[in-house]
C-alpha cells in the first residue's frame, strides 16, 4: 500500500476511536508541542511507592532502596498528547523521528534539553518464511542494532544522560557488560561530561575500544559486572560521581521503554491494522530487565493516555543457562531472585548475576501470563547463526537467546506458529567478532587460474 493512503486510513482510524480531540489542533503543531511539554511530575519507589523530590539527583529509594520511577501527569497529556499527534508530525518533521518524538513523556522540560545522536526508531522487520523460520507467520525482529552506538543501549543512555545534564551532574559513572559502556561513554562526550566506566576484563573488545575511544575513563575489572558495581559505588563515595547504574537511577529505564512505545506504531505500518495494539508475545533477553520493565512502564502508560486497551503481550525473559536467576526464581514461583555464583556464558550482556529489578521482572511475567527460559551457550550461538543466515541480521548472541528460546517454546506449543512474536535484536554480532573466519579462498589475480581455487572450495 503506499504511504500516503496508508496515512489516510490511519486518520480515518484514529478519528473513528477518538483518538483525536480537537482537529484544529492538528494543523498547529508547534502550538501543541509547546502544551504539551511536561517534565515527568513523581519520582516514587517500585516497592515501597514512597515518592522523591523530583528536581535533585536521585539514585535509589532513600526508605528501601529499591529502584524509583518517574511518573508523568498523563491525565492532563492525554488531550493533547495522541498517536495522531505523533505521527502527523514525525512525517511534516517538527517532531523528530528519533525516540524523543514521545518527548513528552522523557524526562525534559523541552526538546531542546535532549542529549540524542538519533536513538529509537528501529525497524521491526517481518521474519522471512525461510529454514527454521518457515512455520512462522508471524514473527518479527526488532532491530536495535540500528541505533547510534549499535545497541538498544543508546536508548537508555540518551534518558539518562540528558537528565544527568539538566540536573547539573558534572561526573557520571557506571559499571557495564560492554554496551551501555559505549552509549555512556558516547552520550556523556556529546553532553561533555566526564564518564567512568567499570568492565569485566573480559568484555568483548570491541566495547572497550568504543568506550575509550570516546574519551571515557575506563577500567577493566577481575571480576562480573557486581563487582564492577561495588567499585563504582567506592568511587561514587570517593569522588561525588552520579552512579548510572541499571536502574540505580531512574531515567535509562525511560529512554528504554520507548521500545514500548515504537511497537504499536511499527506493528500498525507493517500490518493491516485496524488500530493501535501490541503484540501477542514479546521475547526479550535479559539482563539487569531495563528494557523488559520499561516496556512493561510505556504499555501502562500508553493505556492511562487512552492509546491502547488493557490486553497486554505475554512478556517472555531469556537468558543463558549459565546466567539464570530470573529463570531460576521463575521455576521456583519465588518474587526475588538469588544472586549466581560463577556466572559464565559467551553473551556477555547477560552475564548478570544479580539484578536490582528482580522483583518487578518476575512481577510482569506474572501478570502478563509469561515466562522464563534459559538456553545453553551453544543453543544461543546456533540460533545467532539461523538469524544471521536466513534473516540477514547480523544478531548479537543476546539476541541468539531469544531465537533460541522461542524455538522451545513454539516445540512446546506455548507458542503457536500463527501468533504475533516479536524477537528483540539488542545489539550487532559485529561487536562481538572477535576471529576473522577461516578458510576462506585467498586468490592472486595475476594469475589467470584464480577461479579453479573457488571450484576446490
Ligand atoms: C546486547 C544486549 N542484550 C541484552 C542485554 C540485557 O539487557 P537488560 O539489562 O535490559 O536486561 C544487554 C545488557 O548489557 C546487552 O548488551
Ligand atoms: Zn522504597
């Protein structure tokens, strides 16, 4: 269909259920963007619910210390804040197509504030009928390798960074298994702050070259990324750095939900929707849960503005057999998770063995009917590979896991091949890579039999 029908039916369509309060109001699109700006208006506890003052640094609740969200006066944005809103102007460019085109509801008083090289506005790329994939109908990958620092990461941290800006931090740090390492390293060089950055030894090397070659301080830690965490916990202590650790503060989970957000608009572009909705299962491999629980975050919000129903995606976490405490914790019917000792698995974004977020994450696997499974490292590589071979998506082993894992489920018919499956691709295999492949034909062209050596190949 071509986009400019496409985009009359969308009118048609959100007339049709409202979602438009006043037409005029279409035609003054900087009018609204200036009404409808609002900084997020609570900060309170995921536990406990008690509430923080929201104009200061904050790390963890003061009461329980356990992670803080920001809350948003959706009431009032909902007149104005609409999909058709959004949508309208992302295409006439006064709104970015970038993750703050959902400005109102990220931490800024206005556009201006935001520290973006670009981030959010993946594809989500319908799966191709081919191979293992060949049952499927309707399965999709979110393609997060295509943001700035090729990895969902830079959602998180253009959030956090351009709040830690706003607030007047002067100094951040934080522990990382490589990616959010870059992003931070990344956004607080375009936000000119100084940035610390605490890695496993280990981590792949490509996340250390982009974190130091973007001017971060980095150091490279004997040990997981929890004792990175310690680490920068001494040096936050020491040095009055702001701690960006996962969910330690309260704004990556807000560039992170923005995921959330984009699904119902892509699903709407790639299918012939009726209206705005959400998937039937989303698989997501997991770490410290940001992204997890941030979509979780953008779906309620998205009801409260009236953008969707209560219906919700069964929310299924993945991880590596040699990391799994949400997995184990999920077995067992527990709401905690307990720490793993000796964690090891080659996807190194879910080498985490603890998670501060462990209650929330096994909260939404309740209440969305989801759930937990955990593959081995060589089941995560092979299905990297299938998603690279017949998809031509370079996915990072992380996202393996999800292939991975959905392959069990649909064997274990939880899944059916007809439903609407989303497969989160949160970063490149390109940074992964760390051996050129072997054998591969080594010709000289001065030689004129060059071609009989691809034909022993
Ligand atoms: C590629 C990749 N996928 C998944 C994750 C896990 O993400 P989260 O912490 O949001 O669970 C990470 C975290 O480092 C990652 O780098
Ligand atoms: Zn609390």
């Amino acid at each position: 269909m071509d986009s400019s029908r496409r985009f009359q039916e969308w009118d048609t369509i959100v007339q049709s259920s409202g979602m438009i309060h006043d037409s005029d109001e279409l035609n003054s699109p900087l009018l609204n963007q200036d009404k409808v700006s609002a900084v997020h208006n609570t900060l309170s506890c995921a536990s406990c619910e008690k509430s923080h003052e929201i104009n200061i640094p904050q790390n963890l609740c003061h009461e329980c210390s356990k992670p803080l969200l920001a809350g948003y006066p959706l009431e009032t944005l909902k007149n104005h804040f609409t999909p058709n809103l959004v949508r309208h102007e992302s295409a006439d460019g006064s709104r970015p197509l970038s993750m703050w085109k959902f400005h109102e509801v990220l931490p800024v008083d206005s556009l201006d504030e935001s520290v973006s090289l670009g981030e959010g506005g993946t594809p989500l790329l319908p799966t191709i009928r081919r191979g293992p994939f060949s049952e499927l109908t309707r399965c999709l990958i979110k393609d997060e390798s295509l943001n700035p620092t090729a990895s969902f990461k830079s959602r998180g941290m253009a959030a956090a960074i351009t709040r830690a800006k706003s607030l007047g931090i002067t100094e951040v740090a934080l522990p990382s298994a490589g990616n959010a390492a870059g992003a931070a390293a990344a956004y607080a060089a375009r936000a000119g702050l100084p940035c610390w950055v605490f890695m496993p030894v280990d981590t792949p090397i490509t996340n250390i070259i982009e974190a130091s070659a973007s001017g971060a301080h980095v150091v490279l830690v004997k040990g997981l990324i929890d004792d990175c965490g310690k680490l920068v916990r001494e040096g936050c202590e020491r040095h009055g750095w702001f701690d960006l650790s996962t969910l330690k503060e309260p704004f990556r989970i807000e560039g992170k939900k923005t995921m959330g957000y984009e699904l119902p608009f892509d699903l709407f572009d790639v299918r012939e929707n009726t209206r705005l909705r959400l998937p039937d299962c989303i698989i997501y491999p997991t770490g410290g849960g940001t992204g997890l629980i941030g979509m979780w975050k953008a779906f309620d919000e998205m009801e409260q503005l009236g953008w969707i129903g209560p219906e919700r995606p069964r929310m299924v976490v993945a991880q590596a057999s040699g990391c799994a405490p949400i997995v184990q914790a999920w077995d067992l019917g527990k709401t905690h998770a307990e720490r793993i000792e000796n964690a090891a698995t080659v996807a190194s974004g879910l080498r985490v063995p603890a998670a501060i977020g462990d209650f929330i994450m096994l909260r939404i696997l309740k209440e969305s009917r989801g759930t937990a499974l955990a593959v081995s490292d060589q089941e995560l590589l092979d299905a990297q590979r299938e998603l690279t071979h017949y998809q031509g998506v370079f996915a990072a082993p992380e996202s393996g896991a999800t292939w991975a894992v959905a392959k069990k489920l649909l064997d274990r018919n939880w899944l059916k091949p007809h439903e609407e499956i989303i497969l989160f691709n949160t970063s490149t295999g390109i940074k992964y890579s760390q051996d050129p492949p072997r054998d591969l034909p080594v010709v000289d062209p001065s030689k004129t039999d060059w071609s009989q050596i691809l034909e022993t190949t």
